[in-house]
C-alpha cells in the first residue's frame, strides 16, 4: 500500500482535457456545457493508496539479477514461489481454522513457540515458516497481544489474505537478514507486492466500510518490512511513506469511526512515529551533530521530512481530543517545534554572534521549559510508578537494575517515550550549543543550567530504558516475568506498533552525554538482542550507530 498523495478529484474528462472540474454531482458543469456524457468522479480513498507490487517485483529480480518471467503483469503468479504463496493467501480465511492441532510449546530459550502440528509432523512450506517467525517474533506476547498461539483463532485480522502476504513479507525479510539467504529476500518482495495488491483491492471494494483494525496493521507491518529490510534508500524514508498512508487513511472516516478516542490516538501515534523517523533521518545524513547538512541538499528534504499534510492532521487529532488524551495533543507540538528547530540547525549555516543564533538558542530554552512544565503537569493524570523487583528475579540484560514501570495505559506509555527521546535530544542540542557557539550562549546559558540539562538528560535517559519491557518482550524473559510487565495493559492497539519507534528511543538514551558507561552499554546490547531476535536491520543499524558513538564518548572522558 503506497501513500501516493492527495490525486484529483475531476472526472476524467476534465483531467484529460486538463482543465478545471467544479465536481458538482452528478454531471459536472463543464460535460453539461459541451453536451457531453460526466463520466463520473474517482474515489480518493483508493486512489490515494495504489497497488505498486508490479513495480516492487521487478525492482526485487533487477536487485538480485533475476529473469523476469514473460507472463508478469498485473494477473500473472509471477513466479513458482508467488504461485504457491499466491494460493496459500487465497485459503487464508480458513488458515488457522485448518489448524485446529496447533499447540503452544512451553518457553524454549525465553521464547514462546508457535508451530503448525500437521499430519503429525512438522512439515510446512517457507510461507508457513514465515508467517509462523512473524507470529513468534511480533504478535505472541507483545503488548495487547494474544500471549498464546490459540488465542489467534479468534482474531478476525489473522485470516485475511492481505494480512497473511504481509506476515509472509516481514518473516521472509526478517529470516532472510538472519541467514543471508537471498532467496527468502525475493520471495519476501513478493509476498509484500501481493499484500499491496489485496490492500489496494479491499480499499477499492470497501464502500466505505473498510476495516480499519486490518487497514492500521497493514501500515504497521508495511512499515516493518522497511525497518527490516534495510536495503536500498534510508530506511526511515520508505517507512515513513506507509506512516503517512496510514494517517491519511484515519484522517478521511476520522469523523465516522465507532471509537473516536481510539482514532485519534491512532492519527496521533502516526504522528509521533513520524517525527522520530525524521528526527532519525536527520542523525543519519549526518552523524556527528556539529556537521551541517549541506544547504543544497537539505531544500528538497526538509521539504519532504515534513510535509503540509503532516500538519493538518495534527490540527485534526488535537481538535477531536478527549480530555483525558490531551497531554498527547500538547506534547505532539511541542516534538514538533523541536524537529523543525532541529532541521533548521542541520539545514543552514549558524555562526557564533549572529542574532538568529541567539534566536535558537532561546528558542532553545524556551522549548525545555514547556517540556518541564508538561513533565511536572502529569503527575495524577498521566504520572506513572517505577517499582523493583528482588534482586535476581529479572535477568539482567532483559530489565535495567531489576526496575520496571508501571503506566496508566500502553498507549500513555508511548506518549511518555516520545517526550523522553525529545526532552534528550533538545537538552543536548542545547549543550551542544553552547559548545559551538559559547559567545552567544554565554549571556543566556548558565553553568547551572548546563549542569541541569546533564542531570536531566542522565535521568531521562535511564527512564527510557527502564521502560523497554513495557513494549518489548527480551527473549531472556519468561511469563512469570511478563505478568509485572502487564500490569500496564490497555492503549497499545497493536503491539509490534511500538517496536521501530523504541529501536530510535534506545539509541538516543544510550548514546546522550552524562549517561553511564553500563547503561549505554545495557542499551547496545539491547539493540543487538532484538537484531538477533527479530532480524529487524534497523536495530542492527542503530547498534553500529551506538557502538560508535559510545567509543566516542569513551574517548572524550579519558583522563588528559
């Protein structure tokens, strides 16, 4: 599902014709005028999500060097391998009813096994392995989640063809990074080119009662399949088009769904995951945060990292919001400023004494006291409980010093990771400031503060990685583990929603200043457990990221 933007919304003799259409139904003024029959209007829905797996299969076999098959086009199975998925997604809505034998093993190496028990035997295809590591890996006990395969039987989600090639899709990657198999890699692109094709399908047959719980999976797993893959463009990019499509998606029946409270929380978590994926854009053009991205270059992608739409959807959630979810809605635009404060410093030439510096600087100031004041202001509203366990309950590579939080909801849980990652990065950009620019920050940053911006920073940073088994399951955990973690249940809507969002998260609190040596260290090992366990190349990415930037600060605290 490709968010290809707002298309037009003339007939098509108008557009063909290239002049403006007023729309007006059910025959347009302009047909009318010339005596000609309106051939009616296009839905946007559909149009705004179009089906691109042609061009992803082809993109796939140039990739890896392989022929193109002489009947590919839009009806053909493309490939043995696609023939095969191709009828396995037709059956799919009897899938796990088909497995009514399928059992949940007991913990194996910390993780819950899912297998199909059929004809006695294990003996299922590449699909089912994949489907099966997806179901494994991003769905049993996450949060919100079914925590045993059984519990999946039930789920109306679980048995749609779009869902099932999309399952395969991310299993196949994920599988593929594992093993290096660049076999598994192209059916992968396969499968994520028939689930594009039966999402676009579901979307032009929908009539106006699509499914949204399918439809929001799809974005997440969409999205996924980019975090995992990793391959050709800045992974943040292409998994940012699907979060766009999927917010676009809630912002056109935002006013007509059932749950309007679960709506917005939806179009505002999109938001959010969007401003990390920028903000991580921005770390990976460049690394090192006193080195400008080049002005020429930036133009074009500031304007993408954020565009117009972006904005209207904010306006759409805070302007639904209920009283109790209006602390998201505060904080969104607060993470806002601070991103497009952040692209401006990366994207223009800032010298010291210069009065726009200045100007940043205090905006700079500004921005962490609403960030305070938004912190202090959620204590018994949205406030949360650290506890700890015994000594030598939790393992402790799975939970940081045996402390684990205990929130209002999942999704109030997210919301406070979200202002974590922001109130980091803007503390160090402040410091960082400083640094680069101290005649015009001396007057308006004091010792003081800097010593505060550190604390806050060292603080915060270890809230983050308190937090990480409240949204994701480390494979050291057993269920008598898991059951502290769920005390905070509730608001997550789909669990594996959470995981590319925390990946950025534990980056930037291993990586701040002032963060101790093991908790940097807690934090990379951290990402390369989920690399290991998921496959997920964006975790692997990030690991490198905090490895070098680790060394770095190693470096900078060696005694002269």
């Amino acid at each position: 599902m490709v968010y290809c933007g707002k298309a037009s919304l003339g007939c098509q003799s108008c557009r063909t014709r290239r002049i403006k259409c007023d729309k007006v139904r059910p025959h347009c003024t302009q047909c009318v005028r010339v005596g000609k029959q309106c051939p009616g209007y296009r839905d946007q829905l559909s149009l705004m999500f179009r089906d691109e797996s042609t061009k992803v299969i082809q993109k796939a076999h140039a990739q890896w060097g392989v022929a193109e098959s002489p009947e590919t086009g839009e009806s053909s199975d493309l490939s043995p391998a696609s023939a095969s998925s191709s009828a396995s997604s037709n059956g799919s809505r009897a899938w796990m009813l088909d497995r009514a034998r399928h059992e949940s093993l007991p913990p194996r190496d910390g993780h819950i096994v899912f297998l199909a028990n059929m004809h006695g035997e294990i003996d299922a295809t590449k699909i089912d392995k994949a489907v099966q590591f997806y179901i494994e890996r991003y769905v049993i006990g996450l949060p919100d989640e079914p925590k045993v395969g059984q519990e999946l039987q039930g789920k109306k989600w679980a048995h749609t063809p779009e869902i099932r090639d999309i399952m395969a899709a991310v299993g196949l990657a994920s599988m593929s990074n594992l093993t290096g198999n660049k076999e598994l890699y192209i059916l992968a692109r396969e499968q994520y080119g028939l689930a594009l094709r039966h999402m676009a399908l579901s979307i032009r047959n929908s009539k106006g009662a699509l499914d949204l719980e399918v439809a929001m999976r799809m974005v997440v797993m969409l999205a996924l399949f980019e975090m995992i893959r990793g391959r050709a463009q800045p992974i943040t990019a292409t998994a940012r088009t699907h979060l766009m499509g999927g917010a676009a998606l809630l912002k056109s029946v935002l006013p007509f769904i059932k749950s309007p409270a679960d709506g917005v929380r939806g179009l505002l978590q999109m938001c959010f995951s969007m401003l990390g994926s920028v903000q991580g854009s921005l770390q990976q053009l460049s690394t090192e945060p006193n080195v400008l991205i080049p002005t020429q270059a930036s133009l074009s992608t500031t304007e993408s990292l954020l565009p117009s739409t972006f904005f209207d959807w904010i306006e759409a959630g805070g302007s639904l919001n209920s009283t109790p979810d209006r602390p998201a809605a505060e904080l969104i635009n607060m993470v806002t400023r601070f991103v497009q404060l952040s692209i401006s410093v990366r994207s223009r030439g800032f010298g010291d004494r210069q009065p726009k510096t200045t100007k940043m600087i205090t905006e700079l100031l500004d921005l962490d006291g609403q960030l305070e004041a938004w912190e202090h202001g959620q204590e018994g509203v949205w406030g949360f409980a650290e506890k700890k366990a015994d000594a030598g309950f939790f393992p402790p590579e799975a939970v940081l010093d045996g402390c684990y939080h205990v929130y209002k909801d999942m999704w109030a849980a997210r919301v406070w990771n979200h202002y974590r990652w922001a109130r980091i990065m803007s503390s160090q950009m402040l410091l960082e400031s400083v640094e680069r620019f101290p005649k015009s920050s001396l007057p308006l940053v004091s010792a003081a503060q800097q010593r505060l911006s550190l604390d806050t920073i060292a603080r915060v940073a270890r809230d983050s990685l308190v937090s990480i088994p409240t949204h994701y399951r480390h494979p050291g955990l057993e269920r008598a583990h898991c059951e502290y973690f769920d005390q905070t249940k509730g608001g997550a809507g789909i669990g594996a929603a959470g995981i590319p969002s925390l990946l950025f998260q534990i980056k930037v609190a291993g990586a701040a200043p002032g963060v101790p040596h093991h908790h940097r260290a807690w934090a990379l090992a951290m990402l390369e457990t989920i690399w290991a366990n998921s496959g997920m190349f964006q975790a692997k990415a990030l690991a490198e990221m905090l490895y070098k930037a680790n060394d770095e600060h190693l470096v900078k605290e060696e005694p002269k």
